[in-house]
C-alpha cells in the first residue's frame, strides 16, 4: 500500500473514514482498503456481512482501475437489451464482447434464428397475445446468451469492466422506433 495514503488515513477522524466505506464511488481500492484497516487498528468492529461486503467493493474498484482487465457489456446489460429490443440486438451486444472472429458468428448466428423463431410464434399467437408472447420468448433468449453463450464464450468467473450501454441503447432507439411507427402507421391505414 501507498504509504502517503496509509500516513494521510490515520490523520483522519472516525467518522472522516467511515465516509470512505460509505461513498466508495468517490475513493479508489486502495484508500478504501486503508480506511478499512485504520478503522480496524482503533478497534471498531464490522460484522461478518459487513466485511464481506467491502471486501467486494474494494474487489469492484480494483477491477475497474485496473486497465488490463477488458471491457465488455455486462451479462445484465445483454439480457435486458433481449428483452426490451430482441434477442438479435442482445446477440449483436454480446458479440462485440467476444474475440475470436468465429465464436461471434455463432452468437450471432443464434440471434438470427432466435429472431425468425420468435416472427413465427408470434404470427401463429395472433395479435391479442403478440406482445406478451414477444416479451416472454425475448426473456428466454436473453437468459441463454447471458448464460450458455456468455459462460461458453466469456466464462464466468472472468473478471471484466462494465461499458456504458448508452450508445447500444440510443442505436437501438434509432432503429427500432422508426421501425415501430411504420408498423402502427401501416396497420392503422
């Protein structure tokens, strides 16, 4: 550890270092880490669900400072971008986490058919359950890239930063409101 910092935390009073433990967000790992530890050395106690909790926090930030670690599109981030656009959007989202030039195809390749799969159930549903339908196939699609797909490709204990899902989220608004007038617009007429 930083001796600087270890020197400037034991400055600080109790309740200066608790804040390091309550807005993480503000403080790197390592003065985090160094809070915990003074606050400790005077004898303040934390729980078990406590330590376990900053321990994750401190793991967290370490991860996200660290600039060899990649960064991907987090599993969460995939599986909602299935359910609120398709499973081909969430396809496309998880393939750019991927490396391997082949193994990009074959996710992508599943949000294709997933797509097609889900275009005919729900034509053969009907429009009074079309929605509902959608919604539900989505769910299931998502949950498979998010975990046979990631898992398979990714692995799951592979330590990642999280990227902004901000411009997947405005570029899939381009594509599928417009998309989404047509279609009342067409219907309507």
């Amino acid at each position: 550890m930083n001796q600087d910092v270890k020197d400037l935390l034991a400055t600080k009073t109790d309740e200066e270092l608790d804040n390091y433990l309550r807005y993480p967000k503000k403080f790197s790992s390592s003065e985090i880490e160094e809070a915990l530890v003074e606050l400790q050395r005077r004898e303040k106690t934390f729980t078990d669900l406590q330590l376990v909790y900053l321990q994750r926090v401190i793991e967290r930030k370490r991860i996200q400072e660290d600039p060899t670690i990649p960064s991907y599109y987090s599993q969460m981030g995939i599986w909602w971008f299935s359910v609120l656009f398709s499973v081909l959007f969430g396809a496309i989202l998880l393939s750019l986490n991927i490396q391997n030039r082949r193994d990009k195809w074959v996710v992508i390749g599943f949000g294709i058919t997933y797509f097609v799969f889900i275009f005919i159930m729900v034509e053969r549903v009907g429009s009074s359950s079309a929605t509902l339908t959608s919604i539900i196939l989505n769910s299931i699609g998502g949950a498979v890239l998010q975990t046979y797909f990631w898992n398979k490709y990714i692995g799951m204990r592979t330590p990642y930063r999280r990227k902004s899902i901000l411009i997947p989220v405005l570029i899939a608004l381009g594509i599928s409101v417009p998309l989404l007038i047509l279609s009342v617009y067409f219907n309507g007429v």
